[in-house]
C-alpha cells in the first residue's frame, strides 16, 4: 500500500512539487494515467495519480477546479501538472480550491517529459507490489506451517507478532484478551492495560469494521492501536489488535493481516466446533437425568458417577439456576442471533461465574438457547451475584441475562426437581409486567390450576359443589361452613374437629351429617372432599377479589 506521501518523500521524484497541504498527501496511490481529456474521471479506475500538463487548460484554468472536482468524485489519489509548455504557473485560486477540498496537488518540472515520470513511478510501483506479493506469499507459506502443526491460538498469536515484530492481542467477543505476542512479557504493564485504555476512551466502537485508535503508551505519549474483526459468527465477532502499526518495518502489506485474521477465523471456528460437540453430550446428560428422576418405578443408577465428566460432584446441595438471554423487538425473529448471544453467553458465564461460586456446572438445555447452572454449593446472596453478572454482561455487550432458581435440595436424585422448579419460575417471568433479572421459584397449591380461570367459570364450579355453603350469608349457614372447612383440614376426624373449635363431638357430628344433607353427597369420599377442598379455598379467594 504506497501513499502519494511516500512517492514523494523518495529522492529520484524530488522534481515533484507538493503545493497543497502535506497533511493532505496520504492518499493511496494503486497506479498511474497520463490525459489531456477534460472528461478523463469518467474512463479511470479509483487511486490514479493523474498527470497532465493541462492543454486545453492554458487559456482558462479556472476550468481545472471542474477537472479537480471530477477527478475528487472518483476518489482520485491527485492530480500531476506540468508546467512550462502550456502553462507557466499553476493559478493560486485553483491551488486554494484543491487545498480547500483536500486534494493534493503536484507540480511537475518543465524538464521532465511526462513518459519519464510515468516509468519512474509505474517501476517503482510494481516493483512495490511484487515486493508486497512476495512478502505475501511468504506470510501465507509460515501461516500455512503453523495450521498444518495445528499450534494453539497463543502460539498463533505470539508467532504472528513475531513476524510482524509488534505487540498484538486478540480479544473475545466481550473483550476479554484471549491471547497476546510476547512483547507484554518484557514491559510493567500486562496486555490488559491497553485494553482497558480501549474500553473507556472508546466505549461504542464499533467492532464490525477495521478501526484505528489512540491510546497512552507507558510513558503517557500517544500511541496508535489499529483493530481488525475476527469473524467467527455473524454477530459478536473476536477482534484482533495490532499496536503501534505505523512502526511495522516494510513492507508490511494488509495482506498479512487479513491472512493472519482469516486463520484465527479458522482456528476459532475449529475450536467452536469441537466445543459444541462436547456441550451437546453435557446437554444430553442433564436431560436424561431430569426425564429418568421423572419418570416412575426407575431404577437405582449412579449418577454422580455418569456425571463426573460433565461436572457433578458430591454435595449436600444442590440447586439449579435457569438463564435466558432476554429478546427485544429486533432480536425476537432473529433465530441466528439468538443462538450466538446464547453461545456468547454460555462462555461469558463459564469463564465469571468459578471465581465467585464454587463447584458449578454449566450446560446447554436441548433443543432451546437457554441454560441451566447447576450449583453444587451453599452460597449467600446468590442473586446478588447473578444480577451482579448480568449487568456487567449488558455493559461489554448488548445481551441481557435473566436468571431463574429452582429450591435447593441435598440429593443428586433432586436435581430434576430444582431444573423443573427453575423452569416453572422462568415461564413465571415471562408474564410478570416488571422487568427483573432475577425469579425465585414459589411452591402453588392446586388453586394455581385455575389461575386463568375466569370468575364466572369459579363461581358456578364453587356453587355447584357447596351448593348454599358457597358463599353464605346467614349466620347459620356460615357456621356449617366453618365447621366444613375445619373438618376437612383434620382429615375428616370428629374429636379433633371438636377439639379445635371447642364444640361437643355430637355438635360436630351432627353439623356434618346437616353439610352432607345439603350437598347430597358422601363428605368422606376422597373425591367428594378434594372437591369440596378446592372449592372452599376458591369461593374463599374469588369472595375477596369482588
């Protein structure tokens, strides 16, 4: 990649006259056109130096601010204009006019024929570009070495900064480093530094396009960090960062880097896949192990045993933490982005979640993106934590982790109780109107069947099922009801009824066998007392909400 700057800067163009401003001169200059033809923009690729000794210019050059314009459309790298055959002088106004759109342009000496110029700076372009081509090919031969040796992406990394010889570092999605070159072992400050500098000067950068930075160095002196995606998914990409760029000894074209971009894309991808295939027999571990606790008459099996490889370990508590990335609007249709946020976050919690909770296990729920953490330990203020997480989490990335806990139970054989119970308080969260990151599992009687009942369906199953002891009035009415009620609750044993509402036997015996007269049925019968059971409870419940 050569600059009109450094054509310039080199000793055998010095004939070459910048006369607009310096600063401006760092276009990139891909090849070279010579034209007399006014309308040349419309027949020239991007990146032409033009040269031109302005012909049909010499009696009007006010006319070169259209050819300039034209030429700045096209993304031209400048104009050359010899002067001295049609023109002796470039006009000022026309010099002010290209400086003002930043447009570098060049005086060419009288004594130098345009062919000559021409040559000089084709040759040194291609010699450049074969130069770079070779430098290329090279890159590529020592990247291929290192795939065939199937090194690790450190190795990777510190090799490729090796070659370069500059510090580099490759991030995760949430900008943890991942690897970095060896050149942070022989300073005071760790990669991290950097980084961290990164993320509060730079907080909304955007990591889906190459992008430049300026950072302090370690003595407080700008230093200049250029990124690169690494695309693994099509949303949270890795990002490699390369420092002090601009100090690369040539010739250090970007092929090197996209090369060294696309074997981390590789490499990262391998490494994905290989993952995958292990979270999926994690996956289906757990749901065996949730189906076969559900499932009746099973049999006695050793599931600390089966499950030492994917993290179960012996405890006295065990306790199952449900989590689901929540979606907003855009991300809702979104199938593909919802499993890569549900993968970031699978790793995210794998690499925070140890230091601060011992023995947990974290895995994949089938056939959903959501996951289940398994914590095999006593911990305080588990939910402090976990919301402590997730906001830390939605800071890195645009991800919002909500969690949902089950009980926490002393046996193996009670995990799929505690998954159950997790899942119950998730769907739980899904109605609430509140927005919370973390939902506690509450046990729910069997009034919670008709939750989504309306009153009109309660009412009629209440009163045809107490009948008058539905919802009473008299004084009369109400007593027989509360003597019901009670003996119920006593599983239909007279004395303790009597005892408990401190009435003789016979006055209980007497008020049931009234109750049984007025429902027309058996009180004892056990479907005859779940039903009047359910119906106490919800004419009782459905009384307060009128």
């Amino acid at each position: 990649m050569t600059t009109l700057e450094d054509l310039l800067k080199i000793p055998r163009f010095s004939d070459l006259k910048l006369l607009t401003n310096p600063t401006k001169a760092n276009t990139i200059v891909e090849s070279i056109e010579i034209s007399e033809t006014p309308d040349v923009a419309n027949f020239i690729p991007k990146k032409i130096f033009l040269l031109t000794t302005a012909m049909v210019y010499k009696d009007n050059q006010q006319e070169l601010i259209t050819l300039i314009d034209s030429l700045k459309e096209q993304e031209a790298a400048g104009i050359g204009i010899k002067v001295g055959r049609f023109i002796e002088t470039i006009d000022p106004e026309v010099v002010a006019y290209a400086n003002k759109i930043n447009f570098p342009v060049v005086q060419v000496s009288s004594t130098q024929p345009l062919g000559a110029v021409l040559h000089q700076l084709l040759n040194y372009l291609w010699d450049t570009k074969t130069e770079q081509l070779s430098y290329a090919l090279d890159i590529q031969k020592r990247f291929s070495n290192l795939l065939i040796h199937d090194v690790s992406i450190a190795r990777f990394v510190a090799d490729f900064g090796k070659m370069i010889n500059t510090p580099v570092i490759l991030l995760s999605p949430y900008r943890k480093v991942i690897a970095h070159s060896k050149h942070f072992t022989q300073t005071s400050k760790p990669a991290e530094y950097y980084v961290e500098q990164l993320i509060t000067k730079y907080a909304n950068w955007n990591e889906d396009s190459n992008t430049s930075f300026m950072i302090d160095d370690l003595n407080r002196e700008p230093m200049q960090i250029a990124g690169f995606p690494v695309t693994v998914n099509s949303y949270f990409p890795h990002y490699l960062l390369v420092l002090n760029p601009q100090q690369v000894p040539y010739p250090m074209s970007e092929f090197a880097v996209e090369q060294a971009c696309l074997v981390l894309s590789f490499m990262l991808y391998k490494n994905q896949k290989v993952q995958e295939s292990l979270d999926f027999l994690k996956s289906d571990f757990l749901g065996q192990l949730v189906e076969y606790q559900q499932a009746p008459h099973q049999s006695k099996r050793d599931w600390l045993d089966l499950g030492t490889n994917y993290g179960l370990k012996k405890s006295t508590q065990y306790q199952v933490v449900y989590a689901v990335c929540s979606q907003t609007k855009t991300t809702a249709t979104k199938i593909k982005y919802q499993q890569e946020e549900s993968d970031i976050a699978f790793q995210w919690l794998s690499e925070a979640l140890p230091p601060r909770i011992k023995n947990i296990s974290i895995f994949k729920v089938k056939n959903t993106n959501h996951l289940a953490i398994l914590i095999q330990s006593k911990v305080d203020d588990l939910e402090k934590i976990l919301t402590e997480l997730s906001l830390e989490l939605t800071e890195k990335l645009p991800i919002t982790l909500t969690f949902a806990l089950g009980n926490s139970y002393e046996t193996v054989e009670q995990i799929a109780s505690s998954f159950i119970e997790a899942k119950t308080a998730y769907e739980e969260m899904l109605t609430m109107t509140d927005v919370v990151l973390t939902h506690g599992y509450h046990p729910k009687g069997m009034k919670s069947l008709f939750e989504k009942m309306s009153l009109e369906d309660i009412h009629y199953f209440c009163e045809t099922t107490l009948k008058e002891l539905a919802y009473p009035v008299e004084d009369s009415f109400i007593e027989l009801r509360k003597t019901l009620q009670c003996y119920l609750s006593f599983q239909c044993e007279i004395s303790k009824t009597a005892k408990e509402m401190y009435l003789h036997r016979n006055t209980i015996k007497y008020r049931i066998d009234h109750c049984a007269k007025i429902l027309g049925k058996s009180i004892q019968d056990p479907t005859n007392s779940l039903n009047l059971r359910l119906a106490l409870e919800l004419s009782e419940r459905s009384n307060q909400h009128q």
